[in-house]
C-alpha cells in the first residue's frame, strides 16, 4: 500500500506545484471537488488509469523523467 500512497502524495504535490486548486482539477475531469479530496487522502481508491489521467493532466508539473509520465504516453500511443 506504500505504492498508493505515494501515488497520492505526488499527485497533490503536482497539482499544488502548479497552482491548482482540487476544484479546477475536478471540473477539468467533471468530476466533485470532494472526489479528488477524497483521492488525495486516500478516501476512494485511486485505479491506475485514473493515476495515468492525473499523470498526463499533471505533467507540467512533473519531472521529465518520471516512470508514470512515459507509462500515461506509451498508453496514449497504444504501446505497453
């Protein structure tokens, strides 16, 4: 389970990184504010391709070299 929490961790990292609020995160995706709360504190299970979306959305504000960032491309483009 540290896996998934770290994987919080840096989404919330990012989003804030970037001056984001969860709510415009949330009405990017149509989603509440209180879903992508609930996602930063582990409230709601985070699956890996909503990881994979915050991955992409986020990507401004992430290191190039990031593993999720060429996972979220390589599935983009169809390739594993």
């Amino acid at each position: 389970m540290k896996a998934k929490r770290h994987a919080r961790e840096e989404i919330r990292t990012w989003r804030e990184n970037l001056r984001l609020s969860q709510q415009d995160v949330a009405d990017v995706f149509g989603w509440k504010r209180d879903a992508v709360s609930k996602i930063e504190t582990g409230k709601n299970n985070l699956y890996l391709d909503e990881y994979l979306v915050l991955v992409k959305f986020l990507a401004a504000g992430i290191p190039t070299d990031h593993p999720a960032l060429a996972l979220a491309e390589r599935l983009r483009d169809g390739t594993r």
